[in-house]
C-alpha cells in the first residue's frame, strides 16, 4: 500500500468519525494553490474546522500528531484564508485541530488536539 492510500485511509476515518460527531464535511483535500493542501474543512454550527488529519501503524517514531510542525501549521492557516475568501465566508468563526489516528494491530485509536496555537 503507497503513502496516498494510507493517507487516504486515514483520511476516511477521520471523516466518518467527524460524521459520526455531527459535523458536515464541507471539502477533502483543498489545495490552495502553492500554499498547500488541507486535509478536511468540516462545519458545526456555525464554526469551521481545518482538519489536518495524521495517522500511523505503529508508534516508533513518535505519535502522528508529533509529524505536524510549525511550519505545517503556518500553511494550514493560510490556505485555509485563501478558502475563506474563495468562498465569500465572512463573519464566521474557524478552528484549526489535528486528528490523530493510530491503528495498531487492528485496532484504531483517534484522538483530536485542538489547541495548536
């Protein structure tokens, strides 16, 4: 299995665990021109979340959340400016989270860290 079908499999937990939690998915896999890409922009309410999604098989190296720097970040909030303004979104309020998920062995742990900043 290539990086991309992993990512992808990631990915579609993290959407179903957002779905399962009463969020709506509002786009996968933006890409904001050069800037970059962002994983998952989902709504709730009247809150956007940027999603950067991070998983592993195992815990070798470090939690997936550990694999997103600050300069990951940096991007992320950018991109996710672009996405605002590309889709009119004016007096809205956004959160940026991490979905962490380990799957080990069949079994899938998945946790969210939403204090980045």
């Amino acid at each position: 299995m290539n990086n991309r079908s992993v990512g992808n499999e990631f990915e579609n937990i993290a959407c179903e665990y957002l779905i399962s939690h009463g969020f709506e998915i509002i786009e996968r896999n933006f890409h904001a021109s050069r800037i970059g890409e962002i994983d998952i922009i989902a709504k709730k309410a009247s809150e956007l979340f940027f999603v950067e999604v991070k998983g592993r098989k195992t815990i070798a190296f470090g939690s997936p959340a550990e694999a997103v720097s600050q300069k990951k970040l940096s991007k992320i909030e950018i991109a996710s400016q672009y996405f605002l303004n590309k889709h009119n979104y004016k007096e809205i309020r956004t959160n940026y989270i991490v979905i962490e998920i380990l799957s080990i062995n069949g079994a899938t742990e998945i946790n969210i860290i939403d204090e980045l900043y």
